[in-house]
C-alpha cells in the first residue's frame, strides 16, 4: 500500500473479527516500529506482546473490556535510563517522543497487512505493570490493541492546517520545479469533466473557476480550503470528503447529493465535513445534504427549494438570504445558528435541535416560550 494511502485510512479500531493474528505479521508490525527515529538511536522502547488468551483475559482488570478481545494486544514500554544518564531531567521526556514515533509506524504498517488498531492511555498503570510482570526499569505508556478489523469505520473531522498550524516570518513558495526554479502549478483549462469521478484525491487548496462538473462523483476527496467560482455541480454526488473552509460562490449544485454514503448511513455518522465553509449566491435545490458536518458556517443567497436535508449539523451557523420554500429539515442540529432574512414558507422542521437558535433577531426558544404562556 502506498504511504499516502496507508496515512488517511488509517482509523482507531476498536471492534476485530475473530481472525487471529499470525507472528509473521506481528514481527513485521513490530519491525516497523523499531524502524522509527529515537534520540541519539537509543531506541529507548520496548515491546511486550500478548496473544495468548488466558493473557488476554487479564486485560479485563485492568482497561476496558473490549481490548481483551483483540487478537494481538501490544504493552507499548519506555526505558529512559540510558536517556537520562546521558541528558540530566531534560531527557525524561525523549523517550516518550521516540515511543509515540514507533506507535505511528506500528499503526500505519497494520493498515498495509489489511489490520487495525488504537492507542489506548486509559488503564491501571500499577495493576499493568504487576499483572505482566513488567521489569521496573520498563514504564507502559499505552496498550495497543491489533487485529482485523470488524468493519469499516468511517473518516472522522480534522481541523484545517490554518487552525492548527501558522509561518512565522514570510512563507515559502507552494512549489518549485527542480530544474526550472519556478512554481509548479497544476492546471487544467477548456476540459469537460460531465460524469467524472474523483476518488482518493488530495486537491486541497485547489481552486475551481467557471467549470462543468455535472454528474461528477466525489469520493474520498480532499478539498479543504479550496476555492470553487461560478461552478455546476448538478446531481454530482460527494461521499466521505473533507471540504472544511472551503469557498462556494456563484454557482449551481441543483439536485447534488451531498453525503449519505450507506456506510455512514448505518452508522448514523457523518461523512461530509464542510466546518467553516462558506456558501454564496449558489443554487441548491432540490439537493441532498445527509450527514454533513456545516459547523461554523456562513450560507449566504443560496437557494434551498424542496431540498432534503437529513442529520446535518448547522452549529454556530450564520444564515442568510436562504430561501429554504419547501425543503424538509428532520434532526438537524441548529443550535447556535442566526438566521436572517431567510424563507421557510412550507418547510418542514422535525426532531432538530433549536436551542440558541434567532431567525431576524428573535430567539425562538424564548418565542416558544412566550407562546406557550399566552396559551
């Protein structure tokens, strides 16, 4: 599997099939994370490994119960000794970042042999330590349980690289041409693209001007940040993407299907993640939105007529211009929400979330309330 790939479908799994889990595979997890830099090559970790089930079921003491049913359950360990007698007090905590660089490379090595597994903080750290008769110079730092998982989980948020991320100084250039020394761009001019898929792709802060995407189908897409301009997206369908931050102005989605791939549809999760997007002057109607995440958003002039919009969280959104004539609401999260200036004729609104919610300055809770005294 491909490093990329490996990284973004990586999940914390915590349910695993009854396969067993052979030592080749485990040996070749382990491997990998030996394979990680540690402070001065110390390689200040060690790795207690427990398939055994009568072992197994010790767990149950100490952690939660469901790591005891993995097949394979790794005691991730520390021995700073070395470190310290080298660097003093300030080298106590090298061993701690050389274990957390092992732990990735373990957990993205099970992705590539098809297998699954989670970091688990949460246990009695001197119940461990006895239990396993762990030697007192080795410190458990997590528990990582490994094992074919039991099914699909679906991608969860992250928040975007301006969030948690900032240059200080100037910032380099996007990309540079090697033999050139000029910035590299990809560009894509006068193409139709009706009916194209897009799957696996990385295309954030990409911007999209005056195109054709009809039909299209998203899935497993990065778009974060980016730009899209005077686009039609009609009946195109997006599953399992992140399109947080990203910027829709003056352009057509009638009819697309945002969200709703079955798998997030069994599970009651969301799959869109569009936090802080922002919508302007774009048609929408008679469009999908099922289990989208639209946290912190900003939907300006968009027209929402007869369309569908299931499990959707709007918290802290600001609408407005919206007209929503006949579109259909049902557990959608509004809470926080300031609407203004918005069209609601004929919709309809069942199971969602108002609390905080204005529309035109008036809090509806306390409107609700009034009514309810009145009557």
């Amino acid at each position: 599997m491909e490093l990329q790939k490996a990284i973004e479908t990586r999940r914390s799994v915590r349910a695993f099939t009854e396969r067993k889990v052979t030592k080749n595979e485990i040996e070749a997890i382990l491997r990998a994370g030996t394979m990680a830099p540690s402070a001065c090559n110390m390689q200040s970790w060690h790795f207690y490994v427990i398939c055994d089930d009568s072992q197994r079921e010790k767990l149950k003491e100490v952690c939660a119960e469901w790591v005891s049913q993995a097949p394979c359950v790794i005691l991730i360990c520390t021995d700073e000794n070395g470190i310290v007698s080298r660097f003093g007090d300030r080298g106590r905590k090298f061993p701690m970042q050389d274990t957390a660089l092992a732990m990735e490379n373990m957990l993205l090595k099970a992705v590539d042999l098809g297998l699954g597994g989670c970091i688990i903080g949460a246990y009695k750290q001197e119940a461990v330590t006895e239990l396993f008769n762990i030697p007192k110079e080795h410190t458990v730092v997590a528990l990582m349980p490994i094992g074919e998982p039991a099914s699909e989980t679906a991608p969860t948020g992250r928040k975007r690289i301006k969030e948690v991320a900032e240059y200080i100084g100037s910032e380099p250039a996007e990309s540079f041409r090697k033999t050139e020394g000029k910035k590299e761009v990809f560009k894509l001019k006068k193409a139709s693209l009706r009916n194209a898929e897009f799957e696996d792709l990385d295309l954030a802060d990409s911007k999209f001007n005056n195109s054709n995407l009809t039909g299209s189908v998203f899935k497993n897409v990065t778009l974060g940040d980016t730009s899209f301009s005077d686009m039609f997206f009609g009946n195109a369908k997006f599953s399992n993407m992140n399109l947080g931050g990203s910027s829709f102005q003056t352009g057509s989605m009638d009819g697309a299907k945002i969200g709703g791939c079955e798998e997030c549809e069994r599970k009651g999760i969301a799959c869109i993640q569009m936090r802080k997007a922002n919508f302007d002057n774009v048609d929408m109607k008679e469009s999908q939105l099922n289990h989208v995440n639209l946290e912190g958003s900003t939907l300006t002039d968009i027209r929402f007529c007869n369309a569908l919009i299931y499990d959707v969280d709007f918290d802290g959104t600001k609408f407005s211009g919206v007209n929503m004539v006949g579109a259909e609401l049902k557990c959608v999260n509004l809470f926080g929400s300031d609407i203004e200036n918005t069209n609601l004729t004929n919709a309809v609104i069942k199971n969602c979330d108002i609390s905080g919610l204005t529309i035109d300055g008036v809090n509806v809770e306390e409107a609700i309330k009034a009514y309810r005294r009145q009557n």
